[in-house]
C-alpha cells in the first residue's frame, strides 16, 4: 500500500499559484515601455492635420543651432515666430536673431518676433531692444510677449502686481512700435499665478503636446501642438504651431 502524502493542516488556506501573476505584471510593463517608446519616437514627427489647421508654421528656438529656413518651408511651415530676449549677447552675431530674421525672410516664410518677457526688468528696457531689433514693417506677423518666466528668482523681489503694471506698460509700448496688437504666448504657469486671459484682452498662443490646451478659459489663436518636431531643417526640435481657424 503506498504511503499517503502529508496532509494539509485543517484550515489553512491553499497558497494560490502566483507565476501568471508575474508574467502578466513583466507583460503590462513591456507594453507600457512600447507604448512610450512608439509615442516618442511618433511625436518626433507629429503635426495636427492640415485638413483641420490649413495654417502651420514654427517656433524657432534661440541657439539651437544652424536652420535650414528653405527647408522648413518646404516641409510645412507657411510662418515662422523667432525669440528675442534682452540680454542676448548673441542677438547680431552669425546665426543669432539678426541673421536668421534676415534669413526666414529671404526663405519666403512670413515672420514674427516673440519678446521674451523678464519680470525682473523695467518695460522700457525691453521694449527699448525690441525697437532697435525689430523694423517697423507691416509686412511682419503681429508681435507676441512670451509669458513664461516667473517673479521668484528676482532680486531685488518684485510683486505680483509690479509684474502685472509691467507686462502692461510693455504691451503698449511694442503695440505702439508694430502697429498691431500684441499676442500672448501664454504659459500654464504664468496664467495660474497672474490670471492673465482673464485681465488681458488680447489674442492668446497656448502650448500642450498633442492635445487641444484650456487652461485659459478661453480661445485661442495660436498652438504649440508638438514641444519638439524633428524636421530636417534642423538638427535641434522646433515648436510647431498652428493657427485656429
């Protein structure tokens, strides 16, 4: 007769297998890598549909390096928005904003400024370099202030409403100096600290990646729908933007 195997203790639970628990945690991860792998590698290339925004263009970084401007056309943008900043020591220089302003235009690519906003500055230290860097031309797309940076790091501190007074004095100031009324390129950050949509009437240029943004409450004119679209007018990723019917 063969001898019984031990039996289990009366009332202790059976130890459930928990090998396909692994396998399908290891399964869930690899999807999970593959899935932001293909949506890196997708957004390197992304663009919203031409059908629904038949107006696109870029936003072209400062010092990121050599840009074809013939060859951003050519894959796409009808405009281009460049940066300028006070303190740029680079402004003039071969490749800095002089130079490629001239450039996007000789590309046949219609161009705007974006004046980056420092709230640790006067108004008129700003809007005095724009006026020496930016022509007086209707030709050119309506200027826009680049609402990014806040108030934290300034020293000697400055208060939210200074910063406010400012941003208001310098929107006059560069809307006396193009002609035209200022876009906002407004960030999330800046809008949750200043409510800025909702105090300023002026058109607004909002960023999210891929998705429609709302954090303004309100419509928009321009969108940065992809932060880094490689295309190859460049080696370094432009902002591609496109404009709401």
């Amino acid at each position: 007769m063969a001898k019984a195997g031990k039996a289990r203790a009366p009332g202790k639970p059976r130890r459930a297998p928990r090998r396909w628990l692994w396998r399908l945690a290891a399964l869930a991860v690899l999807f999970g890598l593959a899935f932001a792998a293909w949506l890196w590698w997708d957004m390197r290339s992304w663009r919203p549909d031409p059908a629904l925004y038949p107006e696109q263009g870029a936003f072209v970084p400062a010092g990121g390096g050599e840009v074809g401007f013939p060859t951003l056309k050519a894959v796409g943008a009808q405009f281009v928005y460049l940066p300028l900043a006070l303190g740029d020591a680079q402004a003039e220089a071969p490749g800095g904003f002089a130079d490629r302003f001239v450039r996007a235009r000789a590309a046949g690519l219609r161009v705007g400024v974006v004046l980056e906003f420092d709230p640790c500055t006067g108004a008129d230290a700003q809007s005095g370099m724009f006026a020496q860097m930016v022509p007086r031309d209707r030709d050119l797309l309506p200027p826009a202030i680049g609402l990014d940076s806040l108030a934290e790091g300034c020293s000697p501190k400055v208060s939210d409403a200074a910063v406010e007074s400012e941003l208001m004095t310098l929107i006059n100031q560069i809307e006396i100096h193009a002609g035209k009324p200022v876009i906002l390129k407004l960030s999330r950050a800046f809008q949750e600290r200043h409510n800025t949509a909702t105090t300023l009437g002026r058109d607004l240029w909002l960023a999210r990646d891929r998705a429609r943004p709302d954090y303004a409450g309100r419509p928009w004119l321009l969108w940065s729908a992809n932060g880094a679209r490689m295309t190859e007018a460049s080696a370094e990723p432009v902002e591609w933007v496109v404009v709401q019917k």
